[in-house]
C-alpha cells in the first residue's frame, strides 16, 4: 500500500487546527487537504472536545454529519461557468440576505416583500 499523506502537510493541518480551536474557543474542527487533480488525501486534522479534553478517537470529517457552508459557493461558481453566465475573471457578489448581483440581474431566494415588512 502506498499513502499520499504529506508529512509537512499534515503537520500544517495539526498545528493551525490547534491554534484555530484555541483562538476560537470551539469544541472542535476538521482540516482535510486533498489534491485537487486526483482527489488523493494528503492530511487530515481532526479534533473533538470530549469530558478528557481533546482526543477523539474518531476522525468526525467522516463519520459526522455537517452542514456544507460555504462549500456550496463552489458548485454555485462551476454552475456559473459552465453555463458561461460569467467568465473567468468576472466577480460575482452575494448582498447580505442571500442575493447576488450577476451582471445587470439579481438573483434573490426571498420573495419579494422583504420578511417582516409589510
């Protein structure tokens, strides 16, 4: 069996997910690096608060389930290109309350009466 685990990759992955959890006060985080041509894994950082402090003996990135965040804006961005609403150096801004300015158009996933106003 040959690993694609990357050393000093992995080692990055540990350290800044340490001192992200320390700086964010959270309860834990994952951090996976993977190379974007064949989808090889190259580090992973896992880390869950237990009653022991921190040590899960599980990798949560996959057993867990987890809301995909801004991962999403990815497969927005493919969409868009692929079906040439943008090119490549265009910029696409998202307004707050989930709108965003394509162009000349604004794409909106509220109606339109903004909640709470009459």
């Amino acid at each position: 069996m040959v690993l694609a685990i990357d050393a000093e990759l992995q080692e990055i992955a540990e350290r800044g997910l340490d001192e992200a959890l320390a700086a964010m006060k959270a309860e834990g985080g994952d951090v996976i690096f993977l190379d974007p041509t064949n989808g090889e894994l190259l580090a992973l950082a896992s880390r869950q608060a237990s009653s022991r402090g921190f040590g899960s003996i599980r990798a949560s990135a996959f057993t867990d389930p987890f809301e995909p965040g801004s991962t999403a804006k990815l497969f927005t961005a493919a969409a868009l290109l692929t079906h040439r609403r943008v090119g490549s150096s265009d910029a696409v801004f998202a307004a707050v309350a989930a709108a965003a300015w394509i162009g000349e158009g604004c794409a909106q996933d509220w109606p339109t009466r903004r909640r709470g106003v009459k």
